[in-house]
DNA sequence: GAGTTTGAAACT
DNA sequence: CAGTTTCAAACTC
C-alpha cells in the first residue's frame, strides 16, 4: 500500500503459483475498480483485475496519514458468479483528523503499473517494498471479514469528511451542505476536467469555483473528440458515470450539458465552466481489460477531497458486476485495440456495448423495460434485439434511463448488485443475497431464483416447501446435473470429448476461490505458514474430491 | 402460440 | 412493513 498525497496508492500482486484459472485473454491488462461508502468511516474498493504482474490503485479522498491509521483488507470469497472470482474488495478507514492534504489531485499509477493477472487471487505487498520514490508507504493489518454493502446519505458523507478533515466542517456545516447540495444542482458552472495520460488510465477531476454539486445534480460533460458524452450524478446512493451517444439530444432540467475544449500536451483535458482552484469529486477511470465485459461507466469511484465535502466513494454498482457475466462480449466494445485503457473505450461502452448477441431478449410490454422486471435494464444492459414494446432502455431515451435508474438506486441501493453473492467460508457456490420467497415451487423450478442460479437455497430465503437443499432427494434427481436441463446436456456433451473437461473456467475459478478463502482465514488467524499451506492443501483436497466426484457421477450416469 | 403459474418488483 | 397489484419469465398444454 502506498501513499500519493491524498490518495492512497495500493500495489496488488499476484500470488502466480495460485493464479490457477485460466486466462480469457492472457495478453491484456486491465483493472477495473469501484468504490463505495461502506458506513460512516469506511469505505470498500472493489478490485477486479484481469491480467498482469500487479497493479497501483488509489483511493482518491483518503488523506495520508504517517503511520497509517487503521487498515484492513480483505479478498471475497469465491462465490457462484463471474465477478465475485474476478474481485477482490479492500477495505480502509481513512486516517486521523491531523491529517493534512498535500495534493491538489489524484492521481492514478501508469498504466504499466496497474495491472494484474487476470483472475488471480491477489494479495497486497508488502508496503515496504514500494519502490516508487514519489510515495510514502504505509503499513496495514488485514482481515478477511466479508463485505457489506451500504451507502451514505450525504449528510453522512459529510460528516465522514469531517472526520477527515475537521477543517472543513467550519465551511462545509450539514446544512450548509445539503442547501449546498440543492443550489449546486442549479449552476451549471461547474468544471469538469477529464485528463488522461498517454499511456494511463482516464482520471476525471471535477471542479468548481463557487458552487459545489448537488446531490442530486447530473453533470453532462461532453467529450469532445471521443464521440461521448459523461453524465454523472453526485452524492446519491445511485451516483453514475454514464455515457451518451455523440450529439445526444436529451436535455432535462436537472440536467447540465458541458461543451469541452482540448488542451494540449499529451494529457487530454476538457475543461467546463470557469477556471476553479477547489476541488470536486474526482472520477477515475482505471484500465479496463477485455473479456471483462466491462463494464458500463458506472464503475468509477466518485470522491473528493475533504475541503470539497465530497469524500464520498460510491459505486453504483449497477451494472458492475452483472457485466461479468457476459464474459463473451467482444473485446473491441470493451477496450482499445492496443490493450490500452482510454477514455473513449470506456465511455463508448454504454451506448454500443449492449448490442450483445450473449444478451437473453427480453419481451416487456408495460414497463418500457425501466424497471426492474426487466431482466435488460436489471442487468445494467440497454436493450437490444429485445423483442419489448415501448422501450426506453435504449440511447434515445438515456434521460429517462438514467432518472429510471436513480429511482431504482433510490429505492434499494443495492437494486443492481448482483443477486448472488458469496458462499460460506469453503462453498463453492455462492448463495442468494436477499434469498427467495417462492412458495409454491418448492424452489426447484427456475421461478425460484436460487435454483435458476443453480445455488441452493440458503437462511436467507423465506421460501415455503423448500426442496431445494443438500440432501433434498427431489434436488438430487432434478437439479441441474439432471439429464434434462441444458447444464447436464451440455457437460456431458463435453464429458464426452474428455472426461476433464468437466474441469470448467467456472470450476477452477471456484476451486481457486475456496483457496484463496483459506489462505485469507489462515492470514486473519495468524496461522504459521506451515499451518496455512497445509489448511489451503486440505481445501484443494476437499475441492478435488468434489471435482471427482462430479466427474465419476457424469461419467457412470 | 395461447393461456396459466409463479415470484420478484412495485405500489399502497 | 405487510398486504396487494403489476409484471415478465417460466411453464403447460
């Protein structure tokens, strides 16, 4: 973990002898983060890293603090779906209240510094190690507790900031704050700068001179040059970063549209507004890589420096995670050629990505596919060879998109996280986040979303006749290793050619996830190394048998 | 393909 | 927050 001004720069490497899943695209790199306000002095960053040695991320509004202030990290457990293998979550409190501000912005790692291989299970270095003279470092402990997702009021925001520098609770009261909030949403004047360095990661800084942004304001900066247009919306629950088509036509009261001018140098920078010397929530855009689906523009982390009050790192995880599971979308939609991260490869994304052939149609009628009933707009996707009427999950009607979205967020921040989070410690799958509620299913029909999810169902669910668990014989004959469903058919299929090919990406991801569990609970113990290796054997174990077993079931059915 | 069933989401 | 309605997918015929 290293230390750049505000910013908290962390290094990420890869423990390569357990990086065991395969690549997708072995010669790409990226990082993809996100953020969000986990309580009043905690905040969580997702790492989700494809491929590389390591990678250098920061977490903008965090002050450096010289011996650290309290740290903890932790790595998710594997859990059933795509993006749980693929992220890894840190969680930090920032630091005492004397710390002090030494930059005037965040700043990213190059992007030759950012990346990490893809899938790996990931673990922090040692800070000192940090080579990087331009950072101090600093020590932490971590644990593994789970993660827990929440999201700050503003005012909760704002006293989050305080707390980080009380220097600022004098300008920046609560209600000041929210009147603050409320104005900002009426001045355009606003500046946005977007500067990316040649070879770096897009870092957004936003920032202003008299007004701060309101809660609930929407910043439109147009890319000029990069054919999109950025809409952000600040300090709710559902803050986005979303991208319209060139020349999109959508205006609503809320919504402010910002011209852009190119500066010079190799750093490409729009400017709005007046010239600003405070600062704003900064919005970076780390490296994306392929085959990562990546990844609406709703992944970016949002924050500012205590003086601004908007210490807020928030991800709107919409669409975050979900893009995970549509790993076959075609690279190009997700990054540039070169492999290189850009802004436009980013902010492209949201407009052209969903013309997805992976992506299931759906057949709405009534909801113009802005809610979530529809499978689309839940997934984060716009619809696209949807067979719905009425549709307004599409780019001709980003605006009302976007406000169907913050209604969503508004009404259940955690509306677009994925439904299936992680397992138990050693679970190979995940469980159901809210559980079911079916009653009449007996959760064995894919009404029931646990079993279409292919998990079992858990505490969590309120379901009425469950069959649906370990040892249920009605499961056993039914569920999804059953010679009917597509699951089956297709593992046998597959069996057929080579009997391990039954070993999946989804199986070693898995595998290489109850691991990495282990080796996390070993850490946060304090086992011995001996003591470690020796649980992470005994899971491998557990995990071959299960593999076995599996192999040996198909194979004699 | 039409009609029914189901349970999540939305609403009251 | 519980009960009801709406909705779209899953399912059946």
């Amino acid at each position: 973990m290293l230390l750049s001004g505000r910013s908290l720069v962390f290094r990420m490497s890869c423990l390569k002898e357990q990086n065991q899943r395969s690549l997708d695209n072995g010669s790409e790199t990226s990082a993809v983060y996100s953020s969000e306000n986990y309580g009043r002095h905690l905040r969580t960053l997702d790492v989700n890293i494809d491929s590389g040695d390591h990678t250098d991320f920061s977490v903008p509004g965090v002050m450096p603090h010289g011996s650290g202030g309290e740290w903890s990290g932790y790595s998710r457990e594997a859990g059933s779906s795509r993006m749980d293998h693929h992220c890894t979550n840190y969680r930090f409190y920032p630091p005492p209240h004397d710390a002090e501000p030494s930059l005037p912005q965040y700043q990213f790692a190059t992007h030759g510094d950012y990346v990490l291989p893809q899938s790996s299970p990931f673990h922090l270095m040692n800070p000192s190690l940090a080579n990087n003279s331009n950072l101090s470092s600093l020590g932490g402990q971590w644990s593994s507790e789970g993660p827990v997702h929440s999201n700050m009021l503003s005012g909760e925001i704002y006293d989050a900031v305080a707390s980080i520098c009380p220097d600022s609770k004098d300008d920046h009261g609560p209600e000041s704050y929210r009147k603050q909030e409320t104005m900002a949403e009426l001045m355009p004047q606003n500046q946005m700068d977007i500067s990316q360095s040649a070879n770096g990661p897009l870092t957004v800084y936003l920032q202003h001179l008299d007004h701060q942004l309101g809660e609930n304001a929407t910043v439109v900066c147009n890319m000029s040059g990069r054919g999109q247009m950025v809409v952000m919306n600040h300090c709710s629950p559902g803050q986005m970063l979303h991208s319209l088509p060139p020349g999109h036509p959508d205006s609503s009261p809320e919504t402010h549209y910002y011209t852009t001018s190119s500066k010079e140098n190799s750093e490409q920078s729009y400017s709005m507004g007046k010239a600003s010397q405070s600062y704003l929530p900064s919005i970076s855009l780390p490296p994306i890589g392929p085959n990562h689906g990546l990844l609406s523009p709703n992944h970016l982390v949002f924050s500012g420096p205590p003086s601004s009050g908007y210490s807020y790192n928030h991800i709107p995880a919409p669409y975050f995670s979900q893009y995970h599971q549509y790993p076959e979308y075609p690279d190009s939609l997700c990054m540039v050629p070169d492999g290189q991260s850009t802004a436009s490869s980013v902010l492209r994304l949201s407009g052209s990505l969903w013309d997805s052939k992976s992506k299931k149609p759906c057949n709405c009628t009534k909801s113009q596919c802005l809610k979530l009933y529809c499978d689309c707009f839940a997934n984060g996707d716009v619809c696209s060879n949807c067979n719905c009427i009425n549709c307004c999950n599409n780019n001709e009607h980003e605006s009302e998109r976007y406000k169907a979205i913050k209604i969503c967020l508004d009404r259940n921040p955690e509306a677009f996280r994925p439904k299936i989070g992680n397992g138990k410690l050693g679970e190979i799958k995940g469980r159901h986040n809210k559980g079911c509620n079916c009653k009449r299913s007996g959760c064995l029909k894919n009404y029931c979303e646990c079993y279409e999810a292919k998990i079992m169902c858990s505490s969590t669910c309120k379901c009425v006749g469950c069959r649906n668990y370990e040892d249920s014989p009605e499961r056993k004959t039914m569920v999804w290793d059953s010679p009917d469903t597509t699951f089956y058919k297709k593992a046998k299929c597959d069996k057929d050619k080579c009997p391990l090919s039954c070993i999946t990406l989804d199986v070693v991801e898995a595998t290489c996830g109850c691991l990495l569990a282990q080796a996390e609970e070993a850490e946060k113990e304090g086992y011995t190394l001996c003591q470690a290796e020796k649980m992470i054997l005994e899971e491998f174990g557990q995990c071959l048998t299960q593999i076995v077993r599996s192999i040996f079931k198909s194979t004699s059915s």
